[in-house]
C-alpha cells in the first residue's frame, strides 16, 4: 500500500485546512486508515481513525473541531481526509497518513501543517 498525503500548509489560528491521502496499491485490502501528528519535541500521536465499517473516533484534543472521511467504491480505499476546523497553535505539527493491513502499519509521508496565533 502506497500513501501520499497533502494539503498541509500554514493558516491562521481560527482557519480551517482540508488534508488528504491517496492511497494505492492493495487498497482492497485496507483494514482502517487514520491520522496521525507529531509536534516538535513531542511523541506521534493519533488523531483520527476512521474504520472499514466507517466508525470514526477522534483524540479527545480535536473532537467538535476535525472531522475524518473516506473515499471508497466497491470496497477499495481510495482516499482519506481530514478536514480540520477552529485551527488552534497547538495543531501545529507534521500530519501523516497511515493504513493498517491486516496487523501490518503502512505510512505516507508527512505534511506540515503550521497554525499561527
């Protein structure tokens, strides 16, 4: 599985950025796909998962204010999304993409997303 993420970029504190993944490969064989960050100086963290089911859960710090989604037909994942509203200092971080196949982890890579207050 490849995973190619974008829409990254620098915004206001209080704006909104939409990130998205593509993915290819075995997407037929995609379990669940999230999103993850990790700040400076701090551990990667996960922020959004979203499930084959389409049950969605969200860290505590971005819930009311992200919401994840997907892009599938006919049962392959096709893409994931992050749409990420009231942006706050604190989201700043490289954002990344992540599928789980079976027990494997496939990650994409990062992209910066920078909020000044």
């Amino acid at each position: 599985v490849q995973l190619q993420a974008s829409g990254g970029g620098l915004v206001q504190a209080g704006g909104s950025l939409r990130l998205s993944c593509a993915a290819s490969g075995s997407i037929f064989s995609i379990n669940l796909m999230a999103w993850y960050r990790q700040a400076p100086g701090n551990k990667r963290e996960q922020v959004a998962v979203i499930t084959r089911g389409g049950y969605a859960n969200y860290a505590d710090s971005v819930k009311g204010r992200f919401t994840i989604s997907r892009a599938s037909r006919d049962n392959a994942w096709k893409a994931v999304y992050l749409q990420m509203n009231s942006l706050k200092s604190d989201d700043t971080a490289v954002y990344y993409c992540y599928a789980q196949v079976g027990p494997d982890p496939y990650w994409g890579q990062g992209t910066l997303v920078t909020v000044s207050s």
